[in-house]
C-alpha cells in the first residue's frame, strides 16, 4: 500500500477544509443565511478537536507518513503551523 499517496490524499483533505471554513466565515459575514451553517461546522470542527486533543486528521497524516518511513511528527507543531513553514517558509 503506498502510504505517502494516502498521506498526501488526507492533507489535500484536511486544507480543503481548513480553506473551506475560512472562506465560510467570509461568506456568512457577506450573506446572513450561512451564518448557522458555518457555525455548525466551526462548532464541529472545535467538539472534535477538542474530544481527540487535537485534529484527527493531523494524527492520521502522521501515521500514514510514519508508516512510510517518513516520520516528520506534524502532530507535535500542528497542521498548520507546520505546512504554513514547508509551503511559505515562515511561522
């Protein structure tokens, strides 16, 4: 099984929605009807942050890269912290 595929399928997965939540906030703050719906995501995506100590998917990331012998421990710094630094070089 080619683990770094299936890492790389869950940060394509994970920013999407991280990049999905933010362009809601700005779309709730424009058009008033989303505002329950972004809240329900935003207070989805806190109740499971918050119930694993972090995001799931960061954890399975690093699983799946340490499974392919490429353990780079993003859970430790978090996701994104971590890709803002490999993709822009700071933070």
């Amino acid at each position: 099984m080619n683990y770094l595929l299936l890492a790389d399928m869950v940060t394509v997965i994970h920013t999407a929605l991280v990049v999905g939540i933010l362009f809601g906030i700005l779309v709730s703050v424009r058009y008033k009807r989303f505002r329950p719906i972004e809240a329900l995501f935003l207070l989805l995506a806190i109740l499971i942050w918050s119930l694993y100590s972090g995001c799931p998917l960061t954890y399975l990331e690093d699983f799946l890269r340490a499974s392919a012998g490429h353990p780079i421990a993003i859970s430790q710094v978090g996701f994104i912290p971590f890709y803002f630094n490999e993709w822009f070089g700071f933070l």
